[in-house]
C-alpha cells in the first residue's frame, strides 16, 4: 500500500495537465463549453497501453472535475440571484412571504 505522500498529484491539481489546483470555473470560461465535443474527443482518445490509459483518465477526470466545479459555481449564482429577487421583493411588498421554515429544537 501506498502511502498518500507518494501518489502522484490529481490531474486538477497537476498544472502539466491543465488543472489549476482545482475550482476552475469560477470565472464562468466554462460555462457555454461543448461538453458533447470533450466527451467524442476523450471517447475516441487510444487506450490499448497503460500509458495510454492513464492519459485518457487523467483527462477524464480533469474534465469531469471542471464540470463539476462549473456546475456548482452557476447553481451558486442561481441561488444568489433569486435570494436577491426575494429581498428586492420584499422591500416592495414586506407582508408577501414568499417561503418560511421553523425548525423547532428538541
């Protein structure tokens, strides 16, 4: 068993392969990508070696992981936009509640 010290560094984390020590997507440059186009071109990447193999996961991974950091920082600024409608919202009509929860302690 290897110990964590000595596995190689994650493709998000490893600039040689494009990653940035990850959160990439932060400035919305991979908002409007074709993710279609990255997922046929990694479809079609060789993969008979191990070497082969490892480039293609790497990549799969970098891709996934900027997928998934792209999809969290959009739904993040769904989430402020309509927290922001909500309170222009309520600055013009303060007796409309739009959705309220109590949480009662045990």
């Amino acid at each position: 068993m290897q110990s964590p010290s000595n596995f190689p560094a994650l493709p998000a984390e490893n600039e040689r392969w494009g990653g940035n020590g990850g959160g990439q997507g932060r400035n919305g440059e991979y908002e409007l990508r074709q993710r279609a186009l990255d997922f046929a071109v990694l479809a079609s990447l060789p993969c008979k070696t191990e070497e082969e193999k490892v480039v293609r996961d790497r990549k799969a991974f970098l891709l996934h992981s900027r997928f998934v950091d792209t999809s969290i920082f959009m739904a993040i600024k769904v989430i402020q936009h309509v927290m922001e409608s909500n309170i222009k919202n309520e600055s013009n009509s303060p007796s409309s509640i739009l959705h309220e929860e109590c949480m009662k302690s045990a």
